[in-house]
C-alpha cells in the first residue's frame, strides 16, 4: 500500500505542477459498444465492436429466478455502471470556457477563439470541476435472451444524445431521450444467430463513451466526431467457436432516435478473433441522411468505414489501432466531402493496480464534412478547415479492485490552422486534468 501512496502522490504532484505553470493570462463531430463490464483497472480499450461484451455483463447481481415447467433456464437480473468528475486546464484558454447558459452540447465549449467550432467535443469545460457522465445499466435474461435500460445523465450524456433535444424557438432542452445511452431487446432465433432491436451503441470506433473501459479518460478525436449510437434492428452470427463474426442491420442513419428522411442505413461487421489476445474489426454504415422535411436528397449518400485492431502482447502490454476513412455527399451535383484518422493506442501495466497509457490521434477534416476546428470570420462563414494532431498520456491508479479510479492525464493538440485560445488565435493546447470514477 505504501508503494500505491507513493505513486498517487507523485502524479497528484505532477498534475499540480503543470497547472501551476501555465500562464495567468493566455495570449489573446457524427460502433454496438462494450457494456459495462466487472470492475477492474482499465488496462486497454475493448473495442466498440465487440458483441460478446454485451452478451454477459457483470456488474452488481440483484436476483436470479427460477420459474416453472416449460422454462428451464434461469433469469437473471444485473446492475452496473459509474459515476465519474473531473478538474481540467486549457492552458491555451484564458477564462472559463462554458460560457453560455444553458450549455446545448456545442455552445461555450469554446477551446477556439469566439469564431470557431469548439476545439474539444468532450472535456470542453476548463478551469473548474465538472461531471463527466453519470450511468446505470439494468439487464435482465439468460443466455437466449436479454432485456437492456442502459441510462446515463450528465454534460457527456447530452453530448452523445445531442439529437435527441427537444425545443422550439427558445432552443434545445434536455429531455428523457438524451437519458437513453441504449435500450434494446435481444434474442437468440438458432444456434449462433441473434437479433437485436432498439436503440444500441455504435460498432464503430476503438474508444467507447464509459471513460473507465478507455486507456485515456480524454476521448479522441475519432470517437468525439462520432457516431455514438443506431435506432434499428441488426443479426449477430458467429461461427467457429466465435472465432469469426457477422453482423448487418438496417438503421435511421448515425446518432438518431427519429429518422430524419425515410432512407435508412445500412451497417456491417466482420470480426476475426483467432486467439484471445488478438482480435480485428472492419466496420461500416452507409445510406442517404442528407435529406430533410421526410425526403432524402437526389444522390446522396453518406459512408463511414473503420478499422479496429488490438492485440495483448503480454500480460504487461496492451496495443490497438483504429483507422477510419468517411465521406458525405449531398446530392448528385454536389461533389462528396471526405474526412479520415488515425490512432494508436499503447498501455503498460506493471501491477493489476497501475497502468500507463498514451494515445497518438490524427484526424483530417479539411473538407469541412465533420465541422472539425473551422476558423470563422466574424459572421460565422468558414475561412479554414482543419486537422489535428493529438498526444494524450495518462496514469491510472485502481484502487479497491478498480472501484475507484484516479486518473491524472495531460494532452497535447495541434491544428494546423490556429483556433485555440481565448484571445490571439493558437495552433495547440495544453490540457491538464484529473479524473475520480467510481465504478460500481
């Protein structure tokens, strides 16, 4: 235990020390995601696109029943999820930057000058405490069949359901949708063939929205730009054991309780786990989600297709990489908007109760399809689009079997365009933050 003390100390040492030397004054974006899972330091980021991990999830067990003739197997009933808080710096920001209020998932967030998009999707606020996301997930079934509420509240939730406000002209409020993270049933029709309907987290992506399951508490670029969730219905198939996965669904396009055109989407999977230590994901969406008013625009099309590797080099050391490549077209006489990224994910684990991890993101979004940090002028018209190059280093003490988690982290942005700063413009960032989660 002194060991654990010891080394707490020195990243709350290092935390404080960083925020102290920044300056008094500053110079003036749209995978299904793992469930919760047991308690337990979060060494490396199981991909998005694991189904098992919602098939079994552990969590605190409430009450098992066992019921007559004609349904042999028990139900079960499970509980689970975290609540989490954190303090950050902007060193490149020079007040508070949640300015505006009520904050709408986008407005104040403003790690840019006063004229651009905001520089962080999450963890925008600086300068203060703030809630990260507050969850709690209920599931009830067997083996053959599930019933899932998973609920979560908080400035994160608001951020991942930001299509689901409601509001007229005053703008968006919060609703009971925004509290929806999934909420679906699932079944198994044959051996090795499932169906699920509702609401469920996307495939897509590396990272997920539970900051624990995640070697960094900052989420990345290529998770911040989304998409976070489907409204629809998929078919899950493995074979060989689990070794191989299959999976396609239709769905009211990306982020999307109430479709917003009469097309859908239409999302894939294919996973190859051939050991346990190391598995590959190649995901897909694609479908019309340009039009409105009820109707899809003539031509259009939208197509986002990802990468997900990771693999346990030892007991020790955990490696992943995500690669993802999308465009947006409008309409036929519109010429398609591309983005893409990159990121690699490194975590060293030398007890079951310290983990280091670091994170290299690349995101492209010059072609202004995502919103990515466009500079603007003063009447909000785009001058610039963006990329970014993000660093990301991260300590994490688990204590009490991972219940409870600190996490001291700093990163680095840089922007090709300068965007960051409360005053003169910048091309980077320095954040320094500390996260608590406490997992239950």
């Amino acid at each position: 235990m002194k060991l654990k003390s010891t080394a707490l100390m020195a990243s709350l040492t290092f935390f404080a020390a960083a925020v102290s030397a920044a300056p008094k004054k500053a110079p003036p974006k749209p995978a299904a995601k793992p469930a919760v899972t047991a308690p337990a330091a979060p060494v490396a980021a199981a991909p998005a696109a694991a189904p098992a991990a919602e098939e079994a999830p552990e969590g605190l067990y409430l009450k098992q029943i066992k019921l007559g003739k004609g349904f042999e197997k028990d139900i079960y009933l499970k509980m689970g999820g975290y609540v989490d808080a954190y303090y950050a710096y902007h060193f490149s920001s020079g007040a508070d930057t949640r300015a505006a209020a009520p904050y709408d998932g986008y407005a104040g967030g403003n790690l840019g000058t006063s004229t651009a998009s905001t520089g962080r999707v999450f963890e925008s606020a600086g300068q203060q405490f703030s809630l990260g996301l507050i969850q709690t997930k209920f599931e009830v079934g067997n083996e053959d069949w599930q019933v899932v509420a998973d609920l979560v509240h908080g400035p994160n939730a608001e951020q991942t359901n930001f299509n689901n406000f409601r509001g007229g002209a005053t703008g968006p409020t919060s609703t009971t949708s925004t509290a929806i993270k999934q909420a679906y049933i699932s079944a198994k029709l044959i051996d090795n063939l499932k169906i699920t309907a509702g609401q469920f987290g996307t495939h897509i992506g590396y990272e997920v929205v539970e900051s624990y399951q995640n070697p960094n508490y900052m989420l990345g670029y290529l998770f911040g730009y989304g998409p976070f969730y489907h409204t629809g219905v998929k078919l899950d198939y493995t074979l060989f054991g689990g070794k191989v996965g299959l999976m396609g669904g239709v769905v009211n396009g990306w982020d999307l309780q109430y479709d917003n055109n009469k097309d859908k989407t239409i999302i894939g999977q294919i996973s190859l786990k051939p050991t346990s230590s190391f598995s590959v994901f190649i995901n897909y969406a694609g479908g019309n989600e340009s039009g409105t008013n009820g109707v899809g625009a003539t031509g259009g099309m939208r197509h986002i297709g990802d990468l997900v590797v990771q693999y346990q080099v030892t007991k020790m050391i955990k490696v992943g990489i995500n690669v993802v490549y999308g465009e947006d077209k409008k309409d036929t006489n519109t010429a398609a908007a591309t983005w893409g990224g990159a990121a690699g994910y490194l975590t060293v684990a030398p007890t079951d109760w310290l983990s280091f991890s670091y994170r290299a993101d690349y995101y492209d979004d010059r072609k202004g399809a995502r919103g990515l940090l466009a500079v603007k002028d003063s009447t909000g018209a785009v001058i610039a689009n963006n990329k970014v190059l993000g660093h990301t280093l991260t300590t994490t003490i688990a204590m009490y079997g991972g219940h409870f988690l600190i996490r001291p982290e700093v990163k680095y942005d840089l922007a090709e365009n300068a965007i960051f700063g409360a005053g003169a413009a910048q091309k980077n960032n320095v954040t320094a933050l500390i996260a608590f989660t406490g997992v239950y």
